[in-house]
C-alpha cells in the first residue's frame, strides 16, 4: 500500500508544438515557477494547440485515503486516472506511487486495482474464475489464489455467488464483483471510475455504503472519479473538485461544502443547489444591504464584510437554501411575497422570485404551510452567507 | 375543459399485462401526477388518453364523451414530450404558432396573433417573439413549448416526465418554474413522474401506480402521512423508510410496539388513537414496523427506551449526513447534522418516535393506521 501523488502533471491531447518548445527549452522548469511557466504555454497554446485537458494538477493522496476526484464531464478526471493507470500518457508533470515515479512503468507494473463503470467480466468465467484472472495470469499459486479470494468474497459479499455466471447477475453484483477483482491483487492504489452510475438509486446506496465499509476494513488508497457529488461527498475523506483541467478546491466533504473557494465549487455542490444571484450594495447610512435589483429586495449585508463590500459594488451573493431562514420576529428582516411553496414531505421549499428565472429558494423543516402570495421575512444565517467576485468567480473572505 | 375518466381500461403487450382494468376520474382542471416506478405502466395510461394507444378492453371519456374510437388529432388534447422539442430553425413566435397553421387546425393569421399574444402573456415570454430556440434559456424553452401547447386551448395537458432529462440542478429550477406556471395552465394536466419530489410538489393529487394498477390515489399529504401499503411507503421519501419486523402487545392494557434487539424486546407505547384501533384488533400478533429517517434520534450512549445498535454507515451530503444504524436485526437509516463525526462500528443507540411510527400488516404490508392520520392526511 502507498499514497498517490500528482505533481503539476498536464495532459495535452495530440503531440503538439508546445510540447517540442518545451522539449527544446530546457531552461524552463515546470517545478519552480508555476507562473512564467504557464504564461509561456499559454502564450504558445493560444496559436497552436488545444487547449489542456489536465492543466497543472498537483494532488496528494495520503496512503490510506479515499479521495474523489469530482467535475462535470470534460474536466478531465478520467484522464487523470487513466494516467494513473497508464492507460493514458503523461504530457507533462510525474505521477508518484508511494515515492515511486511511476510515469514510464508499463501499466501492469504499477500495482494498481483498477475498476470501471462497465463492469467487463469474462462472461464465461464463473464469479470465481473471474476474481481469480489476474492472480493466475501472474502464475500465483493455486491454492495461494484460492486463499485469496476466499477471503476477499464474504467482505464483498459474494460469497455465495461464486459459481454463478456474470449473466446471471444483477448490475450491483456485477460492480462487487468487478471491485472485488480489482482488491484481489491487493494493489497499492485502488483506482475507481464512476462504479455506480450504471445502478439504479436504491442498488447504488447499497453499494455506496458497502465500498465505504470495505474502504474502512482495508484501508487501500482508493480514488474515486465520478460527477456526481452526492457520490463524491458520502464516499471521500476529501474532494478534489475539477473544472476545465484545473484543480479548483480539494479538501473534505464538509470544507468544500462550507467554504467553497469560489462560485464554481458554491454551485456544483450541494443539493438543492447554492442560490447564487448577482446582487449590488447598499448602504442606508446605518446597514449595508444586498441589493437584489431587479424586485428591489434587499437584505442585510452580515458585520463581517464591512471591511469587504462597499455601497455600489457588485457581488455574487451565495447562500444554502437551509441558510436562509424565515424570522418574522427580525425588525429589519426583508419581507417578500412567496412564489412558490412545495411540500416534499420530510421538507418544504419556498422559492422567492428574485428576477426572471431567477429564485431564492430555502428549505425548511417547519410544519407551517404557504400559499403563493403569503409575505415572509428572510434573514441569511450571518456564518454561512458568501460573496464571490462578480468577474473572478473568486470568494471574497470577512473579517470572522 | 374537462375532466378525464377511465373505465375498467386493460392492456396488454404480448403476454405482458402493462394496465389490468384501472379506473380513474381526473376531475376537471385538476393537476393529476402518475407516479410509479418504471414498467408500471404510467406512460401507457398517457398513450391511451391520447389515443395513440388502443385500450384491450374499457371506456376512455373526455368530458361525458367517449373517446374509444374518436382520432387522436380530433380530441383536443396536447403533449409535452420529454426535451420539449421545439423546432429549432423557427422563431419563438412561429414555434408557438404552429399548432394553429396545422391542416386540420388551421387559423387566420389574425386569430394567430391573437393566440400567440394570449398565451405568451400568460407564459411571460411576449419579449422573445423573434429568438430562436437556440437563444432561449432553458426556463425559457420550457415556457415556449407549454406555450405552444396551450394555444389550442386543448381538453387536456398530457406530460411525460419532462424534466427527466435535466441534470439535477437544473431540474430543480425547472421544477420550481412549471409550478410557478402551473396556475397559468387552467386546463387539465396529466403528468407523469418517476421522481417523488416532483410528484408531491406538483400533484394536487397523485396516483402511484405498480405493475399495471392502482395502489393508492390521493393527495401529497395522504401518500406521504398514511401509505395505503409499503410498497407506496417506500416510494416516497429519500433515504427510504426504514420499516422492520415488530410485534403488538398489550402492557398493562396499553398497547406497545415492541421490537427486537438481539436478545431483548425495547417497547414503545403507541399513542391512544392508534394504539386504541390495534389493541382492539388484537395484540400478540406481529407487524411491521415504519419508521422515516427524520423521525429517529440517536445517542452515543446507554438510554431507556432507545435500541442498542452500532454505527453502519455514515455519509456527508451536504447540509445534513445520513446515519446507517445496524442492530442485531436490522439496518436504520436516520438523519445526522452534517459536521458529526464518528468512527465506523461505534456503539449507538436509537429512538424510533412512536408518533411517527407507520404500521403495516405483517402478512400483506397493508397500512393498519398512525398516530393523528386524520389531522395529518387533512381528513379530520
């Protein structure tokens, strides 16, 4: 077992201008000065190349960890892995296993468990023979093969599918079956790649919360590439979270949910997602408000962006929607018409129009019921209210 | 304007029943949700109201007409297909419209105007006459096709899980828009869903339909407070109920819900309304036991009346954590605040809340009853 590290690793599609510059100046080190790096291949991409589909990520992955790599489709967290498993090269950057370059190892010398969304069992192997593949293609001896992955079955729970065809079973216990063959070889790193998109809801909390119990009794660097955060956030100790090639923010489930770095991160985690509405300041001589400008709703600017925000600025303002509180008792809450009240059972939404298509939306556990047209007062809870820069996307930190 | 209904419809595909004689009254400028999960014939029952699907057996009505053999271009209703399909080379006005230059609709290019101006001040898009849908956001797309729908002033609005293709951000800003709308339509609506949250915020009633019937039909409140079985228990609400084996027993002439934990039975005294209605039915006879994840509380230590158990599972979602609780028997999933924080297999120990308990027949999972069902189903 090993920890996993990226160390500014770039992938550029296609062998391109850039990458024969680079080759030829070697008075440029990527290592040292990100910065002038980065403006000279810009500088070059801009003419002649396509742009990167992994741009500068660095990541440390602690032996022992499980960390979501966590974006929409085209961030490039499936390349990442890919060269992890060798499946793809490295443009630039190194890729270590424990403290091991693994860059130019073939890709069946990196000791790596690697499980895909589809789960391409051997359709005429039973679930034994499956498991089993890798350990008797590398000439293991049979009854050290049988040890193994009789020990292995019941932590995953297929113990009594055995001699059971893949056919013959369902799509969760095909994916146990597919992890299953990948934690046999007892790899360094466990390398997972959307393992529960094919599933439907019920069968993929099952597996979800059976992956985390095995993650926790055998404790294998486990990276899991997926897009959706539910997934990322009830599986990782941390996230990485992706945009366009670029890590954006990586720390844990619950730091990246309450302190996202800017209005990316804000809006692709959470759900109900983050209300995030672009708002000006106001000032009324004694408080600052938000300014929602389009139904001229304004709401108080919390104390610690007194020294942050000024009368006239523009912001994008981010707030949860259970950060949003009714308080009728507040003198100086906002009152505001509801547009829309929906009663989900365990919670309720209100949605408040803010501009066209454009909703403050909070959730809340109280029994009370609306109607549209009912009149509420609104407070953000100070702790948990955001801004970002309107241009930057960048959050804007208070005094706390 | 009318109300639909459907008498004894039956159908097959090959040997597959896909509806087994299903009646239905959707009364007139009702928003009416077809819930259930994929296969249980949910779409059928949309096709058929079109008339793009021939019922085996059994009465289609629109209005007091029967439909049975009338054409589906001739019975007024309109359908939203999933992705909206907008044409995308004509204008917003002309998409609109087009319902009406159709050969057997066909209207005056004054009366056009006039419709289009109606419906689109309805729908709030008058200011988007001239984008094409490639210019449209897509609350705005979403706006121009019930648009185009409502132009004809159809009996009846059919809608087959439209947001089903959204990612799930997106679908919830939609969501919120259609319901904003949903007044504007005035016209009855047929929608159909897979997704529970769609169907409480929208349905004023929901049916959920299984394999070709009916299990239940009523209001958000009825479904979700008093399930008429578990199989609607467990269609509705995220996580899943918990709901396990327990038995009714009489202490001291109350009666308890006892339920196993390992070698020991913890008891929880029913409230008097429904624990009245089941000690005269019987005590000593097993149930099942339901319990919400939001209606359990836990603790990290030793407490009377809550069941020892451990920690299964505990996962982060966001603004609240979900907390696995194995006992000896079973799996709980309950609600957790989002920064608790707590090592696989830790001791815990849980209080499923008797006021919120739903029982369920032991032999067929048919409800037997909850504490305050009238008040809470709005039938006091």
């Amino acid at each position: 077992m090993a920890g996993l590290t990226f160390r500014n690793v770039y992938k550029q599609y296609g062998r391109t201008k850039v990458q024969q510059i680079f080759d030829a100046d070697k008075s440029v080190t990527l290592d040292r000065d990100r910065r002038d790096v980065d403006a000279t291949v810009r500088r070059v991409a801009s003419s002649t190349a396509a742009p990167y589909a992994v741009d500068n990520f660095s990541l440390e992955c602690p032996n022992g960890t499980f960390v979501g790599i966590l974006g929409p489709s085209g961030c490039g967290k499936t390349t990442s892995l890919r060269m992890v498993a060798g499946l793809e090269e490295i443009t630039r950057g190194d890729i270590l296993i424990g403290d091991r370059v693994v860059n130019n190892l073939h890709p069946k010398d990196r000791d790596i468990g690697l499980a895909f969304e589809d789960y391409a069992l051997y359709p005429p192997l039973n679930v034994f023979d499956n498991i089993a593949f890798n350990l008797r293609a590398k000439k293991m001896p049979e009854d050290e093969v049988r040890r193994r992955v009789l020990e292995l079955a019941p932590l995953m729970k297929v113990e009594d599918l055995l001699d059971a065809k893949p056919a013959g079973l369902s799509g969760g216990q095909k994916q146990r079956v597919n992890i299953a063959r990948a934690l046999v070889r007892q790899p360094s790193v466990l390398l997972l790649d959307e393992p529960l998109s094919h599933l439907d809801g019920k069968m993929r909390q099952i597996l979800r919360t059976e992956i985390k119990r095995i993650h926790n009794r055998i404790k294998c660097t486990t990276v899991l590439v997926t897009h959706d955060q539910l997934e990322a956030m009830s599986l990782s100790d941390r996230i990485a979270i992706m945009k366009d090639g670029r890590l954006q923010q990586f720390g844990t489930p619950l730091e990246v949910y309450d302190n996202p770095v800017n209005v990316f991160v804000a809006g692709f985690i959470g759900e109900p997602p983050m209300n995030l509405a672009r708002v000006g300041i106001v000032d009324d001589g004694r408080d600052r408000f938000f300014l929602f400008p389009a139904k001229g709703i304004r709401i108080r600017v919390p104390g610690k962006y007194a020294a942050s925000v000024f009368a006239g600025d523009e912001v994008i303002l981010g707030v949860r929607p259970t950060d949003v509180l009714i308080n009728p008792d507040d003198p100086k809450a906002a009152a505001v018409p509801i547009a829309v009240f929906e009663n989900l059972g365990d919670e309720k939404r209100i949605s408040i129009e803010v501009g066209p298509e454009e909703y403050l939306t909070l959730v809340t556990e109280d029994e009370k019921r609306y109607r549209p047209g009912d009149e509420i007062k609104l407070v953000f809870r100070e702790t948990k209210t955001h801004i970002f820069d309107k241009i930057t996307g960048d959050r804007i930190l208070g005094k706390e | 304007m009318a109300q639909i209904t459907l008498e004894k419809i039956s159908k097959s595909f090959g040997s597959v029943k896909a509806l087994d004689a299903v009646d239905l009254e959707v009364k007139d400028k009702e928003f009416f949700v077809l819930f259930g999960p994929a296969g249980a014939g949910k779409t059928t029952i949309l096709k058929t109201i079109a008339g793009v699907e021939f019922p085996d057996s059994g009465l289609v009505r629109i209005g007091d007409r029967i439909v049975n053999l009338i054409d589906p271009a001739l019975r007024n209703v309109s359908m939203v297909f999933e992705n909206y399909a907008l044409y995308p080379h004509m204008k917003v006005y002309d998409n609109i419209a087009s319902p009406m230059r159709s050969p057997l609709h066909r209207k005056s290019e004054a009366e056009i105007a006039r419709e289009v101006a109606r419906v689109s001040d309805l729908m709030g898009i008058s200011q988007l006459m001239e984008r094409l849908p490639s210019q449209l956001s897509n609350g705005q797309r979403q706006r121009t096709a019930l648009g185009r729908c409502l132009v004809r002033r159809p009996n009846v609005f059919l809608m087959d899980e439209p947001l089903a293709h959204l990612d799930a951000k997106l679908r919830h800003l939609m969501r919120t828009e259609l319901k904003a709308m949903q007044t504007a339509f005035d016209t009855t609506t047929i929608y159909v869903t897979h997704d529970y949250s769609e169907a409480l915020s929208l349905g004023d009633r929901i049916a959920i339909l299984n394999r070709g019937k009916f299990e239940q039909i009523g209001t958000g409140d009825e479904v979700y407070y008093a399930p008429v079985n578990e199989f609607v228990a467990r269609l509705v609400g995220e996580p899943e109920i918990n709901i396990v084996d327990a038995e009714l027993q009489d202490v001291a002439g109350e009666c308890r819900v006892g339920i196993r934990a390992g070698a020991s039975i913890v008891h929880y005294p029913l409230p008097d309304d429904i624990g009245g209605k089941l000690h005269a039915s019987g005590v000593g006879r097993r149930i099942r036991m339901g319990i919400r994840g939001v209606n359990i509380a836990y603790k990290f230590e030793k407490a009377e009346g809550y069941l020892p158990g451990s920690v299964y599972n505990l996962e982060p979602i966001g603004n609240k954590s979900i907390l696995t609780i194995k006992t000896d028997e079973n799996l709980f999933q309950t609600i957790a605040s989002n920064d608790l924080s707590v090592e696989l297999d830790t001791p815990v120990w849980m209080y499923p809340d008797p006021k919120n308990m739903l029982l369920f027949d032991a032999a067929d999972g048919r409800f037997l009853g909850r504490h305050h069902q009238a008040q809470l189903t709005g039938r006091a």
